[in-house]
C-alpha cells in the first residue's frame, strides 16, 4: 500500500497525484479520462477506461473436423461461462454437418447469436447485457421451474402418467438455460469487479450464487430421472405400501429443496436450520423404504426402476442440505457485516420531549 497527501487546488478542491508507475502501465496521458467508482466500504476504485463500454472479450476456437458433439458443445459452454462477448469457431478444414448442427443447438440454448456463419468460420456473439440481469429473480425463475418439475414428477409418479413424465422432461432444457446465463453472470462478476459493483455483489456472494444455482440445476436433473423411471411402472403392479413411502420420502425431500432456496433468498436462519434438521427424518424413511425393496419386492424391473427413484429422492434432500448451509453461511455473513458497519455510524440521539 502507498499513501499519498492530499493537496489543496483553490479554495475547496482536493487532489492526489496518480503513481507514476500505474501511469505508465495504464497508458494514461495528460486530458486522459479515468473512472472512479465509490465502493460498498466507503473507498473508491479508479480505472483506466470509462467503465461503461464493457469489455467485448474475444477468443477463437480451432475445430477439427473429427472433434465429438461433446467436445465442441463443451468449448463453447466453457467460453460462453468464462464471459466471452464474441466466440469465434473456426474450421482447420471445413464444418461438418453434424457439427453445424451442433453449434445452431448450442447457441439457441445459451443465448448466443449467429452473427455470420461460413463453410470454415462462424462467429457467435452475446446479446445480453449481464449489468441488467437481476440474479435474485433469476433464481426465483430458475427455482420456479424446477419445484413445478418435481411436483409434477411425483404427482407423475402418484398416477402412474408418462405423458405428465414426458412434460417434466422437456423443461430440463428451460432450467439448462437460466442456470447457464446466471453462472456466465456471476463468474462475470467475480472476474470483473465494476460489473460487480453495478450489481451490488461482492465476491464472496458470487461462490454463494454459484452453489445455489448448481443445486437447483441438479435438482432439475433428478426429477428427470425421476420422470424417465415412470414409464416402465406404467404396465406393472407396483406394492401400494411400497409407492406411498417413496411418495412421503418424495414430498418430503421437495420440502427440504423448496425451504432451502426460500432460506437463501430471504436469508432466513432459522428456516435453513429447520431445512437440516429434516434431513435426519428424511434418512430414516430412505432405510425404511431400502428394507421395504428388499423384503417385499420380488420383480426386477420395479425393483430397478423404484431404485432409481428413491436414490434421486435422496440426493434431492442433499442439495437442498446444501443450499440450507449455505444460506446458513451468507445469513450469518449478512449478520456479522450489519454489526460491523453499525459499529462505524454515528449514533445520533434524538432530543426526548420535555415533560410538563
């Protein structure tokens, strides 16, 4: 750290002289502009460039001909969550047909658009103004849709309905979409400290984000699983005992993933703790339905599939645990920050009224 003295210009105009070595760095002149931005802590943050064109990254991918459709979708998930404006693929021979369809795929579902597209080049480009991107609702979205898909993947599972199954997997790519844009966002964030600034983040929200979004997303996931089990059950005699308890171990891990994610929006402690101390009750019926499996149930595909089932069930509760420590952490973060700046304000008394 280097302090400098203030320096009076006029009669009320104060200044400081800029090190010459960050100067030069920066390739600032005289009559230069520089930006200053007043941080959350009281101190100011000074950069090299007006902070409101934003950084338009660029980077170009060589494809080869033989690459897979994971390699490639991959690479261009892996650019776009690294924040990348513009991405740029180009063919060391010629795209194939697969992989055109590959990179239409990918970038409808990332929100990249084709600006210009060639036998051996195209050129994908970002849309989205992250600055405008409010996180909190987009997890509220995300969160929206993935309780709906998992009521509805038991209520699937309640009745028997592949064609309810069917619906819950076709919104895993919806869920896909928002938790792919929210992680581009906060690694954006994390990475550029302005943009974390006009949101009103600080780094240590951006790890608190991203384990929240990656849970949601996981539990998304696992309703799929869930719905994709149903179909083979269709046709058979499932144990009536045996399908209420997946039911109620079912509702309750939906419980645990819905008050989780409540308790991190709303910084809820007590909510997330009440959130962990289900998990026990929850284990205890998982046992229970595993003796249950075991003991009972003498068809092989039921067993299979209802296995399935009951291990997705479980890890349900787990990410919601998850979400609930770390709402738990960020509560108590938010605690403790409130404590300290109130230590650093003034108390001002009020004068009391006279008494007659």
């Amino acid at each position: 750290m280097e302090n400098r003295k203030l320096v009076k210009l006029g009669r009320s105009t104060l200044v400081v002289s800029l090190p010459k070595y960050w100067v030069k760095l920066a390739g600032l002149n005289s009559g230069d502009v520089v930006s200053l931005v007043s941080q959350k802590d009281g101190s100011l943050a000074l950069y090299s460039k007006d902070i409101r064109q934003e950084d338009q990254r660029e980077i170009v991918l060589y494809i080869n001909p033989g690459e897979s459709e994971g390699i490639l979708t991959r690479k261009i998930v892996a650019c776009y969550l690294n924040g990348y404006w513009t991405i740029r693929l180009c063919s060391t021979k010629m795209f194939t047909l697969e992989q055109q369809h590959v990179i239409r795929a990918v970038s409808g579902k990332i929100y990249l658009r084709i600006i210009e597209a060639h036998s051996r080049e195209v050129l994908l480009q970002s849309l989205t103004d992250l600055s405008k991107v409010p996180v909190d609702k987009g997890i509220q979205r995300t969160h929206f849709i993935t309780a709906s898909m998992l009521q509805d993947a038991l209520k699937a599972l309640e009745e028997k309905n592949g064609e309810l199954a069917n619906i819950v997997c076709s919104l895993d790519d919806d869920v896909d979409q928002f938790s792919i844009l929210l992680l581009r966002l906060i690694r954006s964030a994390a990475l550029n400290l302005t943009l974390a600034n006009v949101m009103g983040l600080e780094p240590i929200d951006c790890l608190e984000y991203q384990t929240v979004i990656q849970r949601i997303e996981h539990v998304a996931d696992q309703a799929v699983v869930i719905a994709r089990n149903i179909p083979p059950l269709s046709d058979k005699a499932v144990s009536k005992s045996l399908l209420e308890l997946i039911l109620t171990i079912g509702y309750e891990s939906y419980r645990v993933y819905d008050k989780a994610v409540k308790a991190f929006l709303n910084r809820d402690l007590v909510s997330a703790n009440e959130v962990i101390d289900l998990q026990a009750k929850i284990n205890e019926l998982d046992q229970k339905a595993a003796m249950f499996l075991i003991a009972e149930e003498r068809s092989i595909d039921i067993a299979c599939a209802i296995s399935s089932i009951r291990e997705s069930i479980k890890r349900i509760a787990e990410f919601g645990k998850d979400i609930a420590k770390t709402a738990i952490d960020r509560a108590m973060y938010t605690t403790e920050k409130d404590q300290f700046e109130g230590q650093r304000k003034p108390i001002v008394k009020l004068p009391t009224a006279e008494k007659k």
